[in-house]
C-alpha cells in the first residue's frame, strides 16, 4: 500500500463566497462617490449652433448654465413658442438673470466665486435680442466670463 492516497477525477475545489458582500458593497460605495445627479431637466428647445474654434470647459463646477430657446412641445400651451430663458428648472424673465447668478454665485465656495464662467446654451433658431438682454443683465452682475456653448463643426451649416 502506497503513503499517498491518490486525486480522484481532478475535481475543482468549491468557490469561497465569502467575500462577495465585500466586493458588492465596495461597488456600490465607488459609483455612489463618483455619480453625478443631473441637474435640471431642458425645458426649451436646444439645437446648438456649430462652430470650428471651440475650447473645451474642463471644470463643470465652475459653470453656471443658462438655456435659452422656444418652449419644448409640452410647455407650448402655456408659454407660447417665442424663445424663453431657462434657469434650473423654471422658466424665468430676462430680468431675473442677475439674481440668478448672484445666487449661484453665492451657493460656490469662496474660492471658486470669482472664476465662474457663465454658460449660454442657445438654441440656434433664438433671436439675438434675448441674447442682447442677458449680456446686459451678466454685465450688471460682474459676471463677465461668459461662454457660447456650441458643436463642433462647420459654422456655414448654421445659414441653411
């Protein structure tokens, strides 16, 4: 008789679960730390324009958006289909764009409120007065550093 008993069938050993909790919990804890909520929902139609010299705003916690544009189909009925301003989640006068950005403007940490940029998302069938009148309400506010959000591509395709 032989000291070693001999394997049998070359069976796999059984798979300890033990530290699939850990796994799974670890999982969770990552994309609920690196998940962000989005932050209001578009209200008003937003077809960018295009545009060839464009830059890419690395920071999204220095942005503070404005939406401009005609009422989606669902807020046609009540607001009609001339181009509105979208603060958040509410459509909002001309007038109160100053109020907005001080507002967010003061949510930021100190040392972020005066390297905040303000992003127009303008549909590209607005009319350029809306615009006017927002630049003169940012210039009121200080808030000087304003960018034209935009897609990449050729400008002329705007003119069709």
């Amino acid at each position: 008789m032989s000291k070693f008993a001999k394997k049998k069938d070359g069976d796999l050993p059984a798979v300890s679960t033990a530290s699939l909790p850990d796994i799974v919990f670890m999982l969770l804890f990552f994309f609920m730390t690196v998940t962000t909520m989005k932050d209001s929902s578009i209200m008003v139609e937003n077809t960018l324009p295009n545009a060839t010299e464009i830059k890419k705003l690395d920071k999204k916690d220095r942005i503070i958006y404005v939406y401009v544009g005609k009422p989606t189909k669902d807020y046609q009925k009540v607001f009609g289909t001339l181009a509105k301003v979208q603060l958040n989640d509410k459509f909002a006068d001309v007038s109160e764009v100053g109020d907005y950005i001080l507002a967010e403007r003061a949510k930021k940490p100190q040392e972020l409120q005066n390297v905040l940029t303000t992003a127009l998302k303008v549909d590209k069938e607005a009319n350029m007065g809306i615009i006017s009148d927002i630049k003169q309400e940012l210039r009121k506010v200080n808030a000087l550093k304003v960018n034209y959000t935009t897609y990449e591509g050729d400008a002329f395709k705007n003119l069709q």
